[in-house]
C-alpha cells in the first residue's frame, strides 16, 4: 500500500445533544474557541505525517465541512438515523476506491478526542500486521465509559469478541481503526447480511472468528467519547491535559520526560491560555543566552549559581519548539537556531567544567583535556546521529541506558561541577556519548540482518494434572490460620520486650541483645506470615475477577489496579504494625516517633481515598444510573 489514509466519520444524528447543537455535526464542538474536535483530529494526523484526510458525512452537514478540509475530501453518503457506523464508512470506502485511493485506512470517529500517541501506537502495530483489523483497547476504562462503550474480550492482542452487551473483559473500544484494503470482502458481506444497521461491532466479531482481529493497548493515554452535556464539559477539561501530552517528544530524555516537560510545558500552555504570543525564535535567544551566562558565571564567579542557570535554560529549552507547535509557527530556520545555540551553550559550559577540574581535580591535565575532546566529540556525534539514523532506533536508543540525552549531559554535568566533582560529569558524558554512539551502529546493522537470524528463548510453564480451581473454603482455612500465627507473634513480641524492658536492669548487659534479638526475630516471622496472607488475598481477588467483570461490568485493568491498592494499603499496615515493635523495642518517643506514625497515617488515608476514588469510578455507571 502507498501509505495510509485517515477517514473521519462524521454522519452521526446526536440525537442526545441536538438541542444543544441546533443542527451542526459534533465534530465541530469547539474545545477551547476556535479549535473544535475536527481540528485536534486533523492536527494528530498531520503530526503524525498522515496528510491525505477525508471526511465522510451526510448531505446535512457537508456545507458545514468546507471550511475544515478541501471540497473534494468532504464525501457525501446516503445515512438516515439510526444506520450504523459500518454502513457509513463502507460507503465512503466505496467512493475513495472509485477516487483510485489503493492506501490502507485509519478511522476515527468524529465524536472522539484523543492524545497523539493512540495514533502513533495504532500505527506502530500496523507495521508489524498491516493485513488484519488494528483497533485501540483501553483496558482500564471509567464506569460511565464502560456503559456506553464497544467491550472487547481479547486472548492476549487477539480479538476475540466485541458488544455492547457483553462485559469488559479485556476493555473497551476508543474509536480508533486501522482497516486494510485487504479485508474489503469482509464488510462487503457483513453490509449484505446486516444491511444499513451494519457496525463495526459486527465486522470485528466477524473477523475475529477468523483470528483478523488485533488489539492495540492504549491503557492510560487520554481520550474521551462526547455524546452528553456532561461529555463536552468533561472533553474540555480534558483537552488541555492532551494538548499538554501531545508536546512531549518519544525522543525525550528520562531528565526532559520527568522534570523538563513538566515545567516547559506548564509553561507554554499558560501563556496558550492566555493568548500571550511569544515569537519562538526569541525565546530561543532568550533561553540561550540564560545559559551562556551561566557557563561563564560557572567559570569566573559561582559555580553554583552558574550551574543553576544553565539547568534552568535546559529546562526552558523545550519552551520555543512547544509554542512554535501550538500557534503552528514551526520552521527549518528556528530549528536550526535552536540547535546551533544548544551546541553553544553545551560546549561553552564543557569549558566551562573543564576549567573548574582544572583547579579542583587531582586528575592530571593532559587527561582532563582528553576527557574534554572525548566529550565534545560526544555531544556532536550523539546530535548528528540521532539526526540521521533511522527514527525507531534513536528512540530505542535515547530510552536505553546509560542515558546520552543532552538533558541527563546538562543535569549530570552540572550536579557534579556543584558538588565539586566536574571531572565525573566528563567522564560520564565521554562514556554515555560512547556507549550511544556504539549502540546507534549496533542497531542499525542488526536491523539490516535477516529475520532467520534472530533466536529467541522460550520458556516452559510448569504444570500439574489435573489442574483444579481454587477452592475458597482452604483458602479461608489458610487465611484464619497464618492471621492466628501473626497475632500471635505480634501479641507475645510486645510482651516479651515489655518485660525485657521492665527487668533491664536485673538481667543486665544482655538485655540489649536480647530485645534486639526478639525484634528481628517478630519482624521476620511477621513478614514472612503476611506475606502469605497477602498471597491468599491476592489469590482469592483473582479467582472473583471475572464474576466481578460479569456481574458488576468493571474493566479488568481498573479491578487490577484496585486489587494493586489494596495490597499496598495491607503493607502500610503492616508497616505500622512493624515500626511500632521498633519503637517500642527502642523506647523511641517523643515528636521522632509522633512523625513517623503520622506520616504513615497519611499514607493509609491517602491510598484508601484513592481506592474509594477509583471504586466509585468503577461503579459511577450503577451508582448514577448513567
């Protein structure tokens, strides 16, 4: 296929939302003014290189669709009320093979917001199995999306059935597809059996019983479904947090992913918010010059201070390209200026550090100016090739370790020049420019081997037979009797510290030795006792999973993160059980003391908020009825 093709489906009635939209298509709701979900749609195409963009919608709406696409990328097709979804894209499908359109499709619903990585992951799996049915799972979906949404049932990544009416066992569909030409007969026969009410529910089941289905997990990335009042209030929020993702680059740095971003972008998208344009290219200078400042200031006055400033102009770096993104004033000049003033900036704080080491380490120079020249070439060889090589393998890469980004290569350097040490940041930037430099070539060339090359090792499972399910009765008999033996041994270590304490004087030096001794041993006993009891509970959550998923229709992913939090409560329980025999054993009180209880008191009512959070989150759809 020549490439692939992105098809809005926007023909929908909005029967829920028509005296709120007096006539117009959802798709332009708008998100903040000016932008509507149609516009954040085009945009995640375009920034992931799809340029060719159709809508299709009905005779009602098209006039409304010229303003957003070129004339003869609006496609007209015969849709009444109540028709489904498959029946709209098939005819549309239809008019783009007439157009002599020979790429695959990826579709999305106009009614649907969505971060920019759904779609690079979609993409990404259609690299590896361009010939099936790709859709997005999001595993851990809320209650009130749960009710409204496709529920997908999938053995690993294969499909194997999709419903309104079933639960979601493996989540819920995002409305996002990727449809091969190849799998064209396939909705030509299901929009023969099923007619106009024909829905992509209908092709995936159709397909699955054929194993041409795969699913793609987006669990966690931002999305929403707008089809209520309640919808566009929650998308609106919602959009700010997606504009805010959609600014990070895969290629980031772990530093620029975790505190970098963070702030650039909080940045960048308050002065968005604001309407407060700056021209990229000035904050580029701006920034720039923050941190030749500080590499001289580094140099001659502070190195503290100096060091400080050119952090703060690595964490501002990201702040031009965000802006020049969301006002879409992107362009060849300004991302040259911005990587010529980085390399400034770079090796004017090496020099910077170089000459700091020369009055401060007892490394001789000539192997200072070796570790300066290894670094220089470092930092201009990681840039050229993370340039050049091919993108998937620059990714890998900068995620790989130890991390060469020219955000670690900042903090390092300069965490290092504060502490005094500025040699230690040579070195580190010499060997991580290195390691990065071997790696790019490594992955390159294995990239081009043959696939027969490759060897994998596979595991074998142990198993016993038969196999029987879990029985509740021993596991409640298991659980009763390793809480009996934790009591216990937390009733008779209190006691037996008490009296030690008591008689300290009496029993003499040893005392000390034996509570410390009847400490260690209650610890140890404690921990090895709940960490059974953990196990029966984990156990016994798991074999009611799928009756909870059945009867209750709760989203494997969110059962699992509840069940995840649950457990980790029990540890802060025990953990209070374990530090007050510490305490005790210690005679430790006073405001110590009072300050570890509390903030472990903290934490227990921090985690139970947030399983009582992610339970009604769970079940909103029962509890409100939606």
């Amino acid at each position: 296929m020549d490439r692939l093709v992105g098809v809005i489906l926007a023909a929908g009635f909005a029967t829920r939302l028509r005296n709120v939209l007096d006539g117009k298509p959802k798709a332009l709701i708008e998100l903040e003014p000016g932008v509507s979900i149609i516009d954040l749609t085009i945009r995640n195409f375009h920034d992931v290189g799809i340029r060719d963009i159709f809508v299709v919608t009905r005779k009602e709406l098209v006039e409304q669709f010229y303003g957003k696409l070129p004339r003869e990328r609006v496609l007209v097709v015969d849709v009444s009320e109540g028709d489904g979804n498959l029946w709209t894209f098939y005819n549309g499908y239809e008019k783009l093979v007439e157009m002599g359109i020979k790429s695959d499709f990826i579709v999305v619903m106009s009614d649907h917001i969505f971060e920019r990585r759904m779609l690079e992951k979609l993409i990404e799996a259609y690299r590896e199995s361009s010939d099936i049915l790709l859709l997005c799972i999001d595993r851990r979906p809320r209650g009130r999306d749960v009710a409204e949404g496709l529920k997908i049932h999938a053995d690993e990544d294969r499909v194997v059935e999709a419903g309104k009416g079933i639960p979601p066992i493996s989540g819920i569909d995002t409305g996002l597809f990727i449809v091969p030409q190849s799998i064209g007969y396939a909705m030509k026969r299901v929009v023969g059996e099923r007619g106009r009410k024909a829905s992509f529910a209908d092709l995936i089941n159709f397909l699955a019983s054929q194993g041409l289905v795969r699913g793609v997990d987006v669990t966690g990335f931002l999305w929403q479904d707008i089809d209520t009042v309640e919808d566009i209030s929650y998308a609106r929020r919602l959009y700010w947090r997606i504009l805010k993702r959609n600014l990070v680059k895969d290629s980031d740095g772990v530093i620029s992913r975790y505190l970098n971003r963070k702030i650039s972008t909080a940045i960048s998208i308050a002065l968005y918010r604001n309407r407060i344009f700056v021209n990229p290219n000035i904050v580029t200078v701006v920034v720039a010059i923050i941190g030749v400042v500080g590499a001289l200031m580094t140099m001659f006055i502070d190195r503290f201070i100096g060091s400080i400033m050119v952090i703060i102009s690595s964490i501002l770096d990201g702040v031009d390209g965000e802006i020049a993104r969301l006002y879409n004033r992107t362009s060849f000049i300004g991302s040259i200026l911005d990587h010529v003033l980085d390399r400034a900036v770079d090796s004017l704080y090496l020099v910077a550090t170089y000459y700091i080491a020369l009055s401060t380490s007892s490394i001789p120079q000539e192997i200072l100016l070796i570790l300066l020249a290894t670094s220089f070439m470092g930092i201009f060889l990681v840039g050229y090739l993370s340039a050049v090589a091919e993108r998937d393998i620059v990714i890998r890469v900068r995620k790989g370790f130890p991390p060469a980004t020219r955000d670690v290569r900042i903090t390092v350097l300069a965490i290092c020049t504060i502490l005094g040490y500025p040699e230690l940041g040579l070195i580190y930037i010499s060997i991580a420019s290195l390691i990065f430099i071997a790696k790019i070539f490594i992955y390159t060339y294995s990239a081009r081997k043959s696939v027969g090359m490759e060897s994998r090792v596979v595991r074998k499972e142990k198993s016993i037979w038969p196999s029987t399910p879990v029985q509740p009765r021993i596991l409640l008999e298991d659980f009763l009797y390793r809480l009996a033996l934790a009591i216990l041994t937390i009733y008779s270590t209190t006691e037996l510290i008490n009296i030690l304490t008591e008689h300290r004087e009496s029993i003499g030096i040893y005392s000390n030795v034996l509570i410390d001794t009847i400490t260690v041993i209650g610890i140890i006993l404690l921990i090895y006792f709940f960490i059974g009891i953990v196990k029966i509970i984990a156990t016994y959550l798991y074999h009611i999973r799928n009756t909870i998923i059945v009867k209750i229709w709760i989203a494997p992913g969110v059962y699992e993160r509840i069940v995840k939090e649950i457990i980790i409560l029990a540890i802060l329980l025990l953990l209070r059980i374990l530090i007050n025999i510490i305490l005790t054993a210690n005679r430790i009180s006073g405001p110590i003391a009072s300050l570890i209880c509390l903030s472990l008191n903290v934490s227990t009512i921090a985690v139970l908020m947030f399983i009582a959070i992610e339970v009604i989150r769970a079940l909103e759809h029962k509890i409100f009825r939606i």
